[in-house]
C-alpha cells in the first residue's frame, strides 16, 4: 500500500511496543466533531507496523464514521492502556468501503481478538496513518 500524502513511511516502534499492540485489548478512539469538539469512543482496533496503519472496524453512520468522512484529512487518535502503560497511536483518518480494505480489516482483527467482527450493514474500515507515537512504561 503506498504512504499516505505527505509520509514517507511508517513510524518505527520499539519491540516492546509492537508487543503491546498486540495484546487483545481495547483503546480510545478520538475523531473531532464538525464543531471541534472531541468525540471519545472505546473501539478494538488492529496495528500494521509495516503500513503504519491503524484500523478500526465500524459502520458509516458511526458518529466516529462520520467525523472523519466530515472533515477529511482530519486527525483520528487512538489510546490504548493498561495500568500505568498506554500507547497512543496519532494520523490522518480515512473511512472505506472498499471490499479489499475493510476484508484486510476484518482479518486482522479477527487474527488479534480470536473472532471476526461484527458484520452488520454498512460495515466500513476507519484507516489511521499513523505518523506519530507516544509510549510510557512499554
């Protein structure tokens, strides 16, 4: 998949990092309203270091869905934390309803969490290109 505009290629992470995104768990998604305003929703999500990319599965109707779609380019955030250890994961958020992106979603979701995702109606994927992270204690 080439770079999204304006990167010139994945942000690299550190081994216990990439070990910690892997774990099965859950993290914050912060997509701004159309009045900039943040919206916070807990989401599962996967992590492709060689893309840079961060994908969330959801709906296009979604209030996330729909910020992104709103404001394009606009920055997508997501916060993953367990005790004092958190990842955060900052880009550019793309929606798609390409059947090769969102399929390439739902397999590594259903490879991280052990099942496939919900499929309902108007499932989409939320791309994040990833262009910077933040750690502390991983």
């Amino acid at each position: 998949m080439s770079q999204p505009r304006g990167r010139t290629s994945a942000p690299e992470v550190s081994a216990s990092v990439e070990a910690f995104l892997a774990e099965p768990l859950v993290a914050t998604l912060t997509t701004l309203r159309p009045d900039g305003s943040p919206h916070v929703a807990p989401v599962r999500f996967t992590w492709d270091a060689a893309s840079g990319l961060a994908r969330v599965m959801t709906v296009a109707t979604s209030r996330k869905a729909r910020n992104v779609l709103a404001n394009p380019g606009s920055r997508a955030v997501l916060c993953q934390v367990e005790g004092f250890s958190w990842v955060t994961l900052e880009g550019t958020g793309l929606v798609s309803q390409d059947p090769q992106r969102v399929a390439a979603g739902v397999q590594r979701y259903a490879k991280r969490y052990w099942q496939s995702p919900p499929n309902p109606p108007g499932r989409v994927v939320l791309e994040i290109a990833v262009d910077r992270v933040i750690s502390l204690n991983t």
